[in-house]
C-alpha cells in the first residue's frame, strides 16, 4: 500500500467529465474485456479513473436518481478482477476507497453558451416544460432556426472567455499542486448540478515534509508521570474530580491524566521516536487538512508580475468554496462511531447542559482555535455562577428592605400632601408625589446599600476571572503542547497584499534600486486610513443621531398621552414611555450591528493588512468599537445625561424648538437605566441567538423545501446517497469564531459595567450561556462545514479588550453610585443635615420649591390650577423667597463634593485591591512550571538515549562481518526507504 502510494504522488482522477485528457471517451464496452485486461483493481498514475455516479446533466436540473446510459466510463477501473462491480465508498475517501480526502475545493462548472441559454428559458416552470416537449415533438417537420442577438452573442462569448480564464487558472494551480506531491480526484458528475469538486490526498511522504517544514510537535513513544502538586492538594484534586465525575462528557477511554507523552517537533531524520505503528492514526484528520491547507496557501498561481493563492482564486471565482470534510455521519443506524457523532452526543445536546465540555475532543476535532474560545467561554460561564448568586442576594436583600426603607415610606405617604411641578409644558397638570410610590419602591429593588457592596465584589471578580483564565489557558497550553508555539511562527503574507506590492512594483520608475523591498507604506494606504477615521466617525455620529432620535420620541410620546382622553393610557405614562423607549433602542442596535460588521469589514479591506493576523486584530478593533459605541449609547445617556441637562421650572432646556428635555423620576434614573438594561440583554440575547442562529437557518431550510419538487421522504433519501464531500458543501460556510467572541465580550460589558444598576444581569448572562454554549455547539457540528484547525496559543486581542473594560467596570460604577444613584445624598443628608441621624425627612431635602407666578408664558399648566401657588421639583436650589432664588444651593456642591470625594476613593480602592489580587495569584499555576522544566529535561535526556543508542548500534553494525545473518533489529534502514526518504 505504502509502495503503492509512492507512485501515485501527483496523480490526477477524473470523475463524471466525458473529455478527460489522454484517453478518448468510451461509449461501449463489455466488462469482461476489462477484467482481463486488468491484473487488479490498482489504479496507477496513467490511468483514467471510473466517473462517481451522478445525476443526469439534463436541460431540467431534475434530480430522478438515474445515471447516464452514454456516459463515457473506462472500463478497466469500473469492475475488479473477478468480474465484479467495485463499491464506491461514501465516506471521506477516494473512488479507490483507500486514499483518504483531506480537502475539498469546489468549482463551477459552465455549460456551453447554447445549453445555457436553452436551460434558462425553458427550465423556469411546467408550462415551459410542456412547450419545449410540443416543439420537440414537431422538429421532425420544422426544425426551428433561432436568430442570434449580436449582444446576446457577445455577452455568451466574454463569459465564456471568463470561464476559460478561470479554467486554464485552475489548471496550473492544480499542477502545482502536483508537482508538490499532492493526489487529485475530480468529480463533476455528482448529484448537485453545476458543481465540480476537487478532491486532494496528501500522501505519507508529504504529510512527513510539510510536517517537518511546519514543526509541528507530535507525541514521541517516551511517556513520563505528570505530579499534579503536593499530596494535600492532590488530595483535594481528587476528592472534587471524584465528586463532579457525572458532571464529565463520556468521550471514551482516555489515558490517565498523571500521564503524558513526550513531543517533539517532526523530523524525518527522528522518526525513531515516534510512534508509527499506525500510519493513517499518526495524523489525524484535523492535522492532515491543517497541512494540505498550508501547501494551498504556499502554492501559487504565476502570471508575470502576478502571484495569486488560493484566497485569492477563492475571491475571484476560480474555485467556489474549500473545506476540509467532517468525519461522518451523526445519525442513523449505518452510522460508523467518529469524532463528529461523539461530540453531537456529548457536547451539541440540550440534554447534557449541566455537563462540562469535552474540550480536548473539541480541540481535537476542530483546532486550537475553536478549542480555546469554548474552554474561555466555558471558565466565563462557571465564573458567573457566583456572581449570579450574589447578584440575587443582592436583589432579594433590596426585596426584604424595602417595606423598612424610610425615603420610600416618605413618597407613598398621603399626608405628606406634596404637589409636584408639571413633567411637561401646557399639557401637563400638577401632580401629586404620593403617585410615584410603585417606582420608588421598585428603584430601592436596585438602589440599596448592597449596591455599593456588589459593585466592589464585580470588579474583584473580573480580576479572578481574568486571572483564572490566565492560569486555565497556561494548562490548556501544557496539555496541548503550545509553551514553545509562536517564537518561530512565519504568519504569511496575504495574497491582496502581494497584489497591491506587484501593482506598486510594476508602477514604479525603471530607475529604482533593484535589491530595495518594495512594500505598502503608511504613506500608501494614508487614503485608506482617512477614510477609516472618516467612516468610522460618521457611524458614531449616526449611533448619536439614532440615540437622539430615541430621546424626541419619549419626549413627544409622554406629551401625546398626557393629551390623551383614554384613561388607561393615561394610567401608566411613566411605565409604557420607558418600555417602548427601550424596545425601539434594542431594534435599532440589533440592525446596525449587522450593518456596523459588513462596514468594518470593508475598511479593513481597504487598509490591505499584510497577513491574516493583523487583518483579525484590525477587524476586531474596529468591530468593537462600533459595536460598543451602538450598543452603550441608550445606556450611558440613562446613566450619566439625563435628567441633568434639564434646567428648572420657568427656564427650562429645550432642543429642537419646543422639546423640553427629559426629568428622572423622584426616585433617580437608575430605575430607568435598569430597564433599559434587562431589555437590551434579554433583547440582544433572545433575538439575535434565536432569532439569526437558530430562525434564520431554519426559515433558509423551509424555503428551500418549498422551491424543491421533492418530498421530504425523497429529500431525505437523496440525502443518504449523497457523498461525505457532497453534504458538507451544502452546509453553511465557516465564517471564524469572531463573532461569537464579540456576542460574548458585549454581554462582558453588559455584566460589568453598569452592574451597580442591575444586579440580575449576571443571572441573565449565566442563563443565556447555558444555551449559547449548546446552541454554538450544535451550530459548528451540524450546521457548519468544518472550518481550518488554526494553531494558536492564546485568545488573543480578545483578552486585551476583556482587561481594558474590566478597569473602565471600576471607573464607571463609581459614577453609577455617586451620580445616578442616591447614594451619596443619603448618606450626606443621614450624616450632615438630619436632625436626629436617621433618614426621616429626606425627601423634603431633595425637593426645591418654585412660585407657579415665574412660569414663562405658553408654559403653565392649561388649564391653570389657582388653588396651586407653589410646587416643588427635585433639586439643590434657593427657595424663591431667598436673596438668591432658584440658585444652586450649599447642599448642591457640598454633595457635588463628596460625590466626586466617592469615586476617587472607590476607584483607587478597588484598583488596589484588585492590583494586589493580580500580584498575589501567578500566571503559571506551580505545578504546571514545574512541569514543562521536568519535560525539556525528559526530552533531552530521550533525545540524547536514542541518539547513543543509534550510534552503537550504526557502529556495531559497522564491524559485523557480511557473514553474519541479517542487520540488526535495531537499525532502520528499511523503515526510511519505505517513509519515502
């Protein structure tokens, strides 16, 4: 088999094409003329290989299951020596059912210009069906000569030029490819018309050189003892994992976890250490495409002055699609156990939620890339299960007190009598305190001295998280053999970036120093990154624009019901502004985050990146802080703006002409802010995970169905008999893992920056991550074709973005607590002004009068209540009958003062605290340390065993007289002829 492989290196199938090169098609034939022409089944280099059966190619597109009868099929590969039909797998492997498909390109594949334009006239429904069989019936009579349109004909003969274009490209890169070793086998007679595929098979010899050039580290056959840390913890570490045993995936039999294999980079020139007994496990599949994906991106398709790979004939057309395939099936009895039907079992099921990830498998299955998110989102979502109950703590602490919380008695009680200012011009009348009882109650659910508590627990717990993930990732690094990745990592240059370099060259002066590397300077993409700031600047804009926008509708929707004549819109003004405020912010933020992605996309595209890497990190950048800025609007205007850019009763701000701007509730605007909040989560997390990961694609699915013919029973036999290759390219592309990451860093800052005002939002964000993990789960196991196994060591930029907001958590709550909330007035009210040290009175000290006499004309209340001299409103100034009135009084900036006294003691406190928490728990857990010393020895130490062992025996075998019987055991010279070396 191995000798076998040797010679087909290079080799090239044809399947389903009725032109292959080097042999003229075959129309008829007996089997039995090639079977004994034949010796075997063996198919050589020379040979055209036997087409994979397909649907009938014709005008219709019908899909009847039926073959061609005059397709043209060499003989000599379709029976087996005795006679007998050869089975063609449907797994991932060759029509030989020996060569394993590694990856896939896809292509189109054109009809000539007259089929084409038959097929798109008469294909479009039965009536056309009918016609075209009522004019074939009378061709016999009256053939029918159609007259050419010169632009029709001119249109048909550039579009065939392209396609020809794109076929010669093809071509040559496929020859390349070729040359490097690689196996091809096409098949364009599958069962989804107009679509070829490319089947690549790297083999042993191959797989051994790129290995070798991409150093990858493989398990050596030297195992050694893992010490996990001290007996006590030890100890411990047993006791938890004994506990939490049914909390683990069943993923099968595993090797110890105190035991672990020594890696080394592949050698060909140590292959003695390593472990090949089996050849087709050495490399599993995830490695084996890895490789085959890093030679499509090294190989190039030449022209003069040009270079393009293969991300760039992916973008413009040459191949449709590339991707490696996904083990098996999942479902059905037929069913072989894999990798891929383990992981639906285990991880992509509802019904094992409570359970931890399998992430070894997952890394395993998918790559490192993969791997690392879900293990990050896996220690996020543990992580919030203490803030979750602590958050509910908190809010169950504000439930149990808020029938002892005196401000709050002081508003629903009747005999206090306070008559309020109007919240609005002419349509608003004077209003009794006692009516803003509900809310005031409701704001001390969130407003309560446990706030401030919660709010210092949240920012040391972002500092542990990071910290526990710092550590969780270092093992996670350990485990997968990642300490030494990265230090002679080459990241190749992007394909657009060497066309714009090939451009430049060709644009500059014949005088030019030869041996000077060309490359994009800043000066070269200054107009890209102008309009970057530029673009980027005029979304923001827009995002205010919408936010204002937002801010006009409340204004003018609590004037409309105050007009109203309906009493139950009347009832709950307050209630009904705020929540359809908040719903329409919600909408507006899922929509331009759609948007705000595909236009940072293109900008980065604009500025040409010079390799992938920075092209992500530009990406994110960009992506995040459109995302932010659209998601955080509503939320820090609540939270910081309104109700202070206000002015007073008789000289208040309007915008806009008449719109006067918007007043908090009696009890402050964090009550607000906390529906805006829940909202927003519940919104974003409901809509955009159910509605775009889970409705979409089935909405796509159910309009597919509608536009078939078919059944579903016969949608669903089609389907079996489709090849491994076949179902992958109908399922979705793989688009990257990044926008599971931002859906996760917003919901981040969801939790932790405004958490003073909504204590629940840990709650909710464990809820959704709980389904989002399943949900994510499912997506990438059934829903997505497998994407590219990327090696990295770490999240990345993410974990830059994650510690940056965690410091803006601690800075932003501090102004939560002292400016939104009452706070601060509280306590400066309980500890300065209360005559007997308790609350009582402290409403009143909030409140400010004003005389009704001072309204501007076209402002008081219509009509005029003469009963109402003086009002009160909610501020710190002069009472009208002082030397001063409606002035800023001493208790404002005395309040001023302590607040801004709060968040400079809050902030440097909980930075010190959290500071100290980061210096005392190290990055690397000891063991772990410990660990990856003992290895460099142990790997040492085997390297320098084998190589002494090689010598002697190289030297014994030296001065063994030829006499002496066969080579020793212990040499291989046979091993290295047969690895292709």
């Amino acid at each position: 088999m191995e000798q076998q492989e040797e010679q087909e290196v290079g080799g090239l199938s044809h399947h389903g094409s009725s032109q292959d090169l080097g042999s003229p098609p075959i129309s008829s034939f007996e089997p039995g003329e090639s079977a004994q022409q034949e010796e075997g089944t063996v198919m050589r280099r020379s040979e055209n290989y036997l087409p994979v059966p397909g649907e009938d190619k014709n005008l219709d597109g019908d899909f009847n299951g039926k073959t061609r009868n005059d397709e043209s099929m060499p003989m000599k590969t379709l029976y087996a020596s005795d006679g007998s039909l050869l089975h063609l797998p449907r797994g991932p492997y060759f029509s030989d059912g020996q060569r394993r498909v590694d990856y896939v390109l896809t292509y189109s594949i054109q009809k000539p210009s007259a089929v084409r334009r038959q097929s798109s006239k008469l294909s479009d429904n039965g009536f056309f069906h009918r016609l075209r069989r009522s004019l074939s019936s009378r061709s016999s009579r009256a053939p029918l000569q159609p007259k050419e349109d010169p632009e029709v004909a001119a249109t048909e003969q550039q579009a065939n030029y392209h396609e020809d274009d794109k076929r010669f490209k093809r071509e040559e890169f496929e020859q390349n490819l070729q040359e490097m070793g690689l196996e091809l086998e096409k098949d364009e007679g599958g069962k989804i018309a107009g679509i070829g595929f490319l089947k690549i098979h790297a083999p042993w010899a191959v797989l051994c050189r790129e290995a070798e050039i991409m150093k990858l580290k493989m398990p050596t056959k030297q195992v050694y003892e893992v010490k996990q840390g001290s007996n006590l913890v030890e100890k411990i570490r047993l006791f938890i994992h004994k506990v939490t045993d049914p909390l683990h995936p069943k993923v099968g039999p595993k090797r110890p976890e105190d035991v672990k294999s020594l890696s080394l980079p592949f050698s060909k020139e140590k292959q003695h250490l390593f472990d090949l007994s089996d050849r087709d496990k050495f490399f599993d599949s995830k490695t084996r495409s890895s490789i085959v994906y890093e030679v499509l991106k090294r190989i190039r398709w030449t022209r003069p002055n040009y270079s393009l790979g293969i991300t760039s004939l992916l973008a413009n057309g040459v191949y449709t699609s590339a991707y490696p395939l996904h083990d098996g099936d999942i479902d059905g009895v037929t069913a072989e156990p894999n990798d891929r039907k383990l992981l639906f079992e285990e991880w992509a099921s509802y019904s094992v939620f409570y359970k931890y990830q399998p992430i070894g498998l997952i890394r395993k299955y998918f790559g490192e890339k993969v791997g690392l998110y879900f293990a990050w989102l896996g220690v996020y979502t543990q992580m919030l299960i203490p803030a979750a109950i602590v958050g509910v703590i908190v809010f169950l602490y504000g439930c149990a007190t808020v029938d002892d919380n005196i401000p709050s008695m002081e508003i629903c009680d009747p005999r206090n009598n306070i008559t309020m200012c109007p919240l609005c011009d002419s349509a608003c009348s004077y209003w009794k305190l006692e009516t803003a009882c509900g809310t005031a109650r409701a704001s001390h659910l969130f407003d309560n001295p446990a706030t401030v508590f919660f709010s210092i627990f949240m920012a040391l717990w972002a500092v542990l998280f990071m910290e526990h993930w710092k550590r969780r990732q270092m093992r996670l690094n350990y485990v997968w053999d990642l300490t030494d990745y990265g230090m002679e990592e080459e990241d190749h240059n992007r394909a657009e970036y060497e066309l714009r370099v090939a451009e430049k060259t060709m644009r500059q002066d014949q005088g030019a120093a030869k041996d000077e590397k060309v490359k994009l300077t800043c000066t070269d993409r200054m107009p890209a990154y102008l309009t970057t700031v530029v673009m980027m600047s005029f979304m923001i804009f827009i995002t205010f624009v919408i936010a204002f926008g937002v801010i006009l509708y409340r204004i003018s929707i609590k004037t409309a019901l105050h007009l109203s004549t309906y009493p139950a819109a009347r009832s709950n003004i307050r209630a009904t502004v705020k929540t359809t405020a908040a719903i329409i912010n919600v909408i507006v933020i899922i929509i331009l985050d759609e948007i705000y992605a595909s236009i940072a996309r293109w900008l980065t595209t604009l500025e040409v990146p010079k390799t992938d890497k920075s092209f992500e990190e530009r990406l994110i950048f960009k992506t995040f802080i459109l995302k932010f800025v659209n998601a955080f609007t509503p939320i820090v205007y609540l939270a910081f703006f309104r109700g202070r850019l206000v002015g007073r009763p008789g000289k208040y701000l309007y915008v806009v002409g008449s719109y006067r701007m918007e007043e908090c509730a009696h009890a402050g605007c964090l009550m607000e802010l906390c529906i805006q909040l829940c909202i927003t989560m519940l919104g974003k997390q409901l809509i955009q995970n159910n509605l775009f990961e889970i409705g979409i694609p089935k909405l796509k699915k159910l309009l597919r169905k509608r536009k078939s013919e078919l059944t579903s029973k016969q949608e669903e036999e089609l389907h079996k008999t489709l090849k491994r290759y076949e179902k992958d390219h109908v399922l979705g592309p793989f688009v990257g893992i990044n926008p599971e990451y931002m859906e996760m860093i917003i919901q981040f800052g969801m939790v932790t920056l405004f958490v003073a005002s909504f204590p629940l939002a840990p709650l909710f964000a464990l809820l959704n991550n709980i389904i989002e993990i399943r949900l994510d789960a499912k997506k990438f196991v059934l829903e997505l074709r497998r994407p590219i196994a990327a090696k990295v060591k770490d999240i990345g930029i993410w974990y830059n973005l994650l510690r940056g907001l965690s410091k803006v958590a601690v800075i932003v709550n501090a102004f939560v607590i002292a400016f939104t909330s009452d706070f601060v007035p509280r306590l400066v009210y309980q500890y300065t002004y209360s005559p007997d040290g308790t609350m009582h009175g402290f409403v009143n000290h909030t409140l400010s009068y004003f005389n009704v006499s001072d309204f501007q004309n076209g402002t008081e209340p219509n009509p005029p209540n003469f009963n109402v001299k003086v009002c009160r409103y909610k501020d710190y100034r002069e009472p009208p009958w002082s030397n001063t009135p409606y002035e800023l009084s001493k208790e404002f900036w005395a309040i001023l003062a302590v607040r801004l006294a709060f968040v400079i003691v809050f902030q440097n406190m909980v930075m010190l605290m959290s500071d100290f928490v980061d210096w005392l728990i190290p990055d690397i857990p000891k063991d772990i340390s410990f660990q990856i010393h003992k290895e460099k020895l142990l790997m040492l130490d085997h390297f320098m065993k084998e190589e002494g062992r090689r010598r002697d025996n190289h030297n014994h075998d030296g001065y063994t007289s030829p006499s002496s019987g066969s080579a020793s055991p212990h040499s291989r010279p046979t091993f290295h002829a047969r690895a292709g070396w």
